[in-house]
C-alpha cells in the first residue's frame, strides 16, 4: 500500500542525483536510510512520525548500528523531510529535534608491516591483488576505488588521480609494486595502457564497474584467507598506510594531501598511534622508565 511519503522518494532521488559533490556510496546510503524508515512506518500504518514515533525508531537503531551510523542516517532522515518540506505544507522536520550522538574518539586500527604483506601474498586473484596493493600503496577511500577509470592511472609518472569528497580531484603517489600488480590484472583484460581506455579500473564477473560493497567483501575474504586476528576492512588498510608512513618519518602535511583530508586536525589522529608506539618502546627499553 503506498502511503503519503512514498509519493516523495522518487523525486527526492531526483534531487540527490543532481547534488554536486554527492559520491555514488553517499547517494546509496541516503536512499536506503529513507527507505528503511519508511518500511518502519509502512510497519506501523503511519504517513508522518510524531515524536513518539520518531523515538520508537531511534531505539531500534540503537539496537542495529554503531553511533557513527545513527548519526549518518540521522542526516539522511533530517535532509529528506528538509525536502519533503519544501515539496508539500509539511511544516515541521520530524527529525528536526533529535540530537547527533558524540563520537567515541577510538583509534584507528591498523595492521602491522608483516601482517599486511602477508594478506597482499597469500591474494591469488589478480584483480583483488590489485586492489589490495592499490589500498596499501596510496591509503585512498574505497569509494574513490570504486570510481576510478583505467585512465586514472599514469603508469610513465607513478600517479594516479583520485576524485574524493566533494568531487575534489588529487594527484597521488602509488607505488612501483601496485603498478605492478594493476598492469598485470589490466592486461589480463587485454590492456596494455590504462592511460588510453576509459573503462571502469575493476569490474565484478558482469564486465560492471566493481562497486564499494564488492571491494570490501574481496578485502573481508583475504584477510580471513591469512587468518589475520582481526577484521580487516578498506579503512584499516588506509589507516595502516598512514599510521606507516608516519612511523618511517612521513610529516602530516604529505600524509594529509595523499588521504584527501580537509583539515590537519583529521590527520593528527595518527600521531597518539606512534606515540603510543614510542612509550611501549620506552617502557620496555629504558632502565628507569619503571621506576616509581
């Protein structure tokens, strides 16, 4: 049965498509957000959530999803009834008086160098050992993989161009082993230069462009493959990069433009890694570091 807020969702998705900046994740997640909770009202037989609607909705996110992920769609729900506001005489956002929830300031986890290089080895399918290679080798975002084309790679200058946050394009550094392993997955596909072939950089088994959930499950399959103690995921291989190249001398300004952060202050997160790193070497080595 369609209900009052369903006659919105297309249109909506109209006006996400034409945002600028939106990345391909974002726009999916904004989508399926809206749709989860409108399968939530659809359950209640209810068109517009009052505040104890709204409040019976945020207790079961807190029993599904992690804080960070509670705030993603409550900016998801908050832009959709923005919309929907200015699309019909809705007068008041649902979501409007909904606090975000304070981030748990948790350090990044990362992999040691030969955990790392254990998972890239033990990868016997050339695709995946690129991609593996290509995460390590530059620390981009998995939906900056995800969109990046054959062309995107400069084989002669060992860079490749990255469209990040806000279609904000950046060159960055990759390293001789990854344009290795990427050249060898490319001409398994019958390419010689990526710089001249428009096509998507990794397909899935259709010939389709390999989208962000796919490349976190060949993540997922080859960390379990070398039986890490962990779960390893793209963001743990971009924290590992960063977190080595901080420990072998890196500064932040370098690591910063290579991660695509805005601001410094995003990437000095790394430095409470290598100086935890630091005092566990001096605990353990100084003579009088132990001494009350």
């Amino acid at each position: 049965m369609d209900r009052y807020l369903d006659s919105f969702v297309n249109r909506y998705k109209m006006y996400l498509m034409d945002l600028k900046g939106l990345s391909p994740e974002t726009y999916r997640a904004y989508l399926n957000d809206t749709r989860h909770l409108l399968a939530f009202l659809d359950e209640k037989g209810i068109d517009i959530p009052d505040r104890s609607v709204v409040r019976a909705y945020m207790l079961k996110l807190h029993r599904l999803y992690d804080r960070s992920s509670i705030n993603r769609k409550l900016s998801s729900l908050r832009g959709f009834f923005d919309f929907v506001m200015t699309q019909s005489d809705l007068k008041v956002n649902p979501f409007s008086h909904v606090r975000s929830l304070k981030k748990k300031e948790d350090l990044p986890g990362f992999l040691t160098p030969e955990e790392i290089i254990d998972m890239i080895e033990c990868t016997t399918d050339l695709r995946d050992r690129a991609i593996l290679e290509l995460l390590y080798s530059t620390g981009i975002r998995v939906g900056e993989v995800e969109t990046m084309n054959c062309m995107d790679v400069d084989v002669k200058s060992g860079f490749i161009l990255v469209t990040g946050k806000g279609s904000k394009q950046r060159r960055v550094p990759v390293g001789e082993r990854a344009l290795a392993a990427i050249r060898a997955y490319l001409i398994s596909r019958g390419i010689e230069d990526p710089i001249y072939c428009p096509e998507p950089l990794f397909l899935n088994t259709r010939g389709k462009r390999l989208m962000t959930r796919s490349i976190r499950r060949a993540v997922y399959k080859w960390s379990d493959a070398v039986a890490l103690r962990r779960h390893v995921s793209p963001h743990v291989i971009r924290h590992t990069f960063a977190t080595h190249l901080l420990d072998a001398g890196a500064d932040l300004r370098s690591i910063q433009e290579m991660l695509g952060h805005a601001s410094l202050s995003t990437t000095q997160r790394y430095t409470h890694l290598t100086l935890d790193k630091l005092m566990d070497v001096y605990d353990k080595a100084h003579p009088k570091a132990k001494e009350e």
